[in-house]
C-alpha cells in the first residue's frame, strides 16, 4: 500500500489510492513556512482495521523530520495518536 503525497504549499495531503480511487487520506495545511497543521483524517470502511490512519501519520512525521517542520494537530484521529505517541512524536509537534 503505498502513500503518496500532494502538496502546492498552501494545502497538501497524504493518501492512498486504490483503482484511481482515494480510500484514505490526510489533509494539512501550512500555518508558516516550517508549521503544518493536520486538520482531517478519513479512511474507507474497507481498509478499517489495517493500521492505515497510523500509516498515514508515519509519513507525515518522516516528512516532517526530512524537512525540519513542526506539527499541530488538530484533527481528533491525529491528536489521539500524537497524544498516545507522545514520546515517539514529541520532536515533530509544535
């Protein structure tokens, strides 16, 4: 399952799609030129179960630690993880 990601420096997301299809996505914004904020997280009911909300918030820290930004986390799935991840996490949030 591979996680792509769109980003046009105002907006971005991390997703995945299947047949064309995004099946589960992460959406964030750019609050200042090394802060993002996560704002949605959505996956389908059919890949419910799989780890793949995790999955997307793995690439957006690795993106995060690559290019040095902070985070802030405000979409409900997203907290809860960097709340539950603290001590993996705490490096990247804002």
């Amino acid at each position: 399952m591979e996680i792509k990601q769109k980003d046009n420096e105002k907006k971005g997301a991390f997703y995945i799609e299947i047949n064309g299809a995004r099946v589960a996505e992460m959406t964030y914004s750019h609050a200042a030129p090394n802060k993002i904020i996560i704002d949605h997280t959505e996956v389908s009911d059919t890949l419910k179960g799989q780890g793949v909300g995790y999955k997307l918030i793995d690439a957006a820290v690795e993106y995060l630690r690559t290019n040095n930004f902070k985070v802030i986390p405000l979409c409900p799935y997203a907290s809860a993880v960097f709340k539950k991840k603290h001590e993996q996490y705490a490096d990247v949030l804002a």
